[in-house]
C-alpha cells in the first residue's frame, strides 16, 4: 500500500480566512485512487518552517508528498526558497520553467489586448527553482509546479488556487498513485442509524469489525432528529479485489445491521 | 503574542470523507481572539501516531494545544491512549469524569423513557483518563474533554462533534486565549482588485508592505470574471491598539489602492 503527506502552506488557512479545500480533495483523490493519506500538515509562510516540515515529513519516508501553496510572484510565496533550503541546494533560474511562465503569460497579455511584454522580477521569481526540482506543467495558471526527490520520496509542490491543484493533480501525480497503489482501490458503504447511543454500538461495532477482517467500521454522530440520536456507521476497506471487497462491505453491514435492531435501534442505507 | 498549534484526531479527514471544519473555525476564533494559529496537523487514529505528534508538537513549546476528535466509547478513539503515552502515564477511571459520564448518560437516558442505567464498558472508557488529566465539562455532549500538562504548554483535548467543539473552547479555552493575548486584537480589511495581474501587482503590495510596518498584504487569485482576472487583497495586523491598527489598515489600503489604479487596475471594497 502506498502512502501520501500533504503539506499546505499558507497564513489564509490559519487565521480562518479559507477552509482548506485542497487538502480536503486531494485526499479524497488519492484515497479513491487506493493510496493511503497519513497525514496533513498545515504551515505559515515562513521559508523556515517550511524547509523544517518537509524535512521531517520525508525522515517518515512516505513514497509521495504533495505541497499546495505559495509558488506565486508575491514576497509571501516561499514554498520554492523552503524546499531549497530542505534540499541543502541553490535557487537558480530554470529555463524550461521560464518558457512555461513566458508562454502563459504572454498568452493572458494577448487575451488582454497588451502587446508589450516584460520579464519583471516577480515573472522570473516564478522560474526560478531548486537546482535539483523538474518543472511540472501548470494548464490553468502562469507558476509551474515543480517536481522533486528526497532520498526516494518523490515531492510535487503544486500552487494554491483550487482550480490549478486539481488540473496538475490529475494530469501529472494521479497516473503516478495509480502505479503506486498496484491495483488497490478503496470501497465503503454507509449506513444511518438512529435509536441507540454511540455507547451501545461500540460492542457492535467490535463483533462486527472482529467477524469481517479488514473492514474498518466507524460512526459519525451526525447530530438529532427530533430528541432521537442520528449516527452514520462508515464502513471502508482498501483491497486489489473489488468484488471481494464488496461481498465483504454487504456482509459487514448486514452483521451490524441485525445486531442494531436486535438491540432496539433502526437502520437505513 | 501568545501561539497555539492544533492537532485533528480522525481517518474520515484523511479519506475525505468529511471536511475539517473544526481546524477552520477555531483558527478563525483563536486569530481573532489576538492568538496566532503556527500549525495544524491532521492524523489517523493511531495511538503512537497520536503520542509522537503531540510531543513533537510540544518541543516547539506553544503555550497552548488544541486537538479534536478521538474522545467517544467507540475503539477507534485513541487519543486519551495517545496522550497517555505521550505523558508516559498510566491511564485510570477519574471519579470527577465518571460523574459527568453518568450525568450526562443518564440525562439522555430519560429523554428517551428509559429507566434502566448500566455503567457499560464503553461509558468507562470515556471517563478514562491519563492519571495527570483533569476532565472539563462538555455542554454538548457525553464523553468529557481532557486538560493536561506538558512542560509548560496546556494541552486541551476536545471531542470530534462540532457543536461541542465550539461549546467546549467558547466556555473554556476562549477566556485562557484572550487573557494570554494580553490585549491584542486581530484586524482586517478586503480590497478586490481587477484587471492587473498578480505579477503586475507584486511590487505595489512590497512597496505598500514597506511604507505601512506590522500590515500583511496577501493577494488571493480568486478566478476570473469574464476574461478579467480577480485578486483578493487582504490586509492583517494583529495589535493591542484597535484604533492605530485600524489607522494603518486605512492607510496601507487608501496607499496600495492608489498604486493599483496608477498601474491601469481597478479597485472596489
């Protein structure tokens, strides 16, 4: 099974300005895609921090990490300088990352009907990577993403904006899991359940869970219904065999079925 | 300027199986209270997953922890376990936390015209704690949170229900946090910018950042309208006077403004 860390990096996602919807969809990516997210570590723009959590992330040699944010022209966009100083290697402009910003940004002056163009600083800044990182096409933005080994981790650190993560991620890393997770994918069912206390489920959940190997059951309470309690019973396995991972799921949730009503709750699917 | 990092305790985070709402709104609430969020890290129910994070989370010495989640009677809730291990304690039944249990349990109980109490084993185990935890009152719900210790930082370990998440900390950790932020307050202002480019507007912000000492300026891409491009801007400082902080802001926004519509942009509130 292979493993994945995310690292978010960005002060909006620690002072409450932005929900994290990055890390939210790329776990549900690569989980779907049978890889296993062990982690998500949310950081500020500090070149420091940055390079410190990379560092400590890759000494728990997952296969991939991912990094979301500041890959832009703006002084609080660090990420490259972070992994830089991770990696112990200079900054230096890379020619291939600099078509690549000249091309999308020449591209957005033409739509714009500006005929001049400049290679400013914070232009270059977009192209100017570790000496060891491989620029990584950016279909719907102007800063590449940027590729990356760490004693065998393999680090894609890709840009902030929700739109760019989700077209890099599909283009470029999701083929990569997919050879990764060797045939793996990941299955779950859900069941609603109400009249019975999370309290009373726990020993059913554990003779369920202890009769059908692999399956992980957990509950959710999901708030109430009137005064009655509302818990989602999510029941997951990862497995190479859809069809054994299905026949497994709908004999779990049968077993945890009966033993709920047997003790007085209700289900539906 | 008092710290505090934030720890999510959970599979459904990882699986994408639910957003983390909690990380969102007590970063929201612990910045606006004149706190500064350093880190939120998420992971599986691991108990020496859970152990090992906390004390790395405790050398950085924060003076306060938050985590979320892993508290209820159910087997995937570890992180009293956890804690425990990270303590190098033993866990024991706490008298003060079985009273809450029960109290609550049995409040429930009547609700729903059941007469007949058991103190299960799975109402036991939330009320076992790690023997150097104090157990603090959940409004919300059942199982009690947990107050501990370590090396000077005060670690709140709260459960994974949003309600009794934002009960527990406005009841409890909320007066902690403005007593440790002596004063200081969080302030804020959006422009939103079209028709200049990120790249374009770059340097205004540093020159504006340069004129205007203690103000964050961070630009948000927030896609585009039409073919034009929007940019958030947003302007932070946190400080113990309200009325120089706003000051600064006004002037740090009348300032980039001007650069903006110099450089051919346009700027609204």
């Amino acid at each position: 099974m292979a493993d994945i860390e995310i690292i978010c990096i960005g002060n909006e996602l620690l002072i409450g300005k932005i929900q994290n919807t990055n890390a939210y969809w790329l776990s549900k990516q690569a989980t779907q895609l049978g890889v296993i997210v062990q982690r998500v570590t949310v950081i500020r723009d500090v070149v420091e921090e940055i390079a410190k959590t990379i560092l400590q992330t890759a000494e728990r040699k997952p296969p991939f990490i991912i990094t979301t944010g500041g890959l832009g022209p703006t002084f609080d966009d660090k990420t490259l300088e972070g992994i830089a100083k991770a990696l112990n290697c200079p900054l230096k402009v890379n020619e291939e990352a600099l078509e690549m910003v000249k091309e999308k940004s020449l591209a957005y002056l033409k739509k714009h009907g500006v005929t001049t163009f400049e290679l400013t600083k914070p232009r270059v800044k977009m192209a100017t990577l570790p000496v060891e990182a491989t620029p990584v096409n950016n279909p719907f933005g102007t800063a590449p993403a940027v590729r990356v080994n760490l004693n065998g981790t393999v680090l894609f650190a890709l840009p902030g904006v929700p739109s760019e993560v989700e077209a890099i991620f599909t283009q470029t890393i999701a083929p990569l899991l997919i050879q990764a997770a060797k045939g793996a994918g990941f299955f779950e069912k859900s069941l609603f359940v109400q009249g019975i206390s999370e309290s009373a489920l726990a020993p059913l959940i554990d003779r369920a869970m202890a009769d059908n190997k692999n399956v992980y059951i957990k509950s959710h309470p999901t708030g109430y219904l009137g005064n009655k309690p509302h818990i989602e019973l999510h029941l997951t396995i990862t497995s190479t065999s859809e069809q054994n991972a299905k026949g497994i799921l709908d004999r779990s949730a049968e077993q945890i079925s009966s033993l709920i009503v047997e003790n007085g709750g209700k289900v539906s699917c």
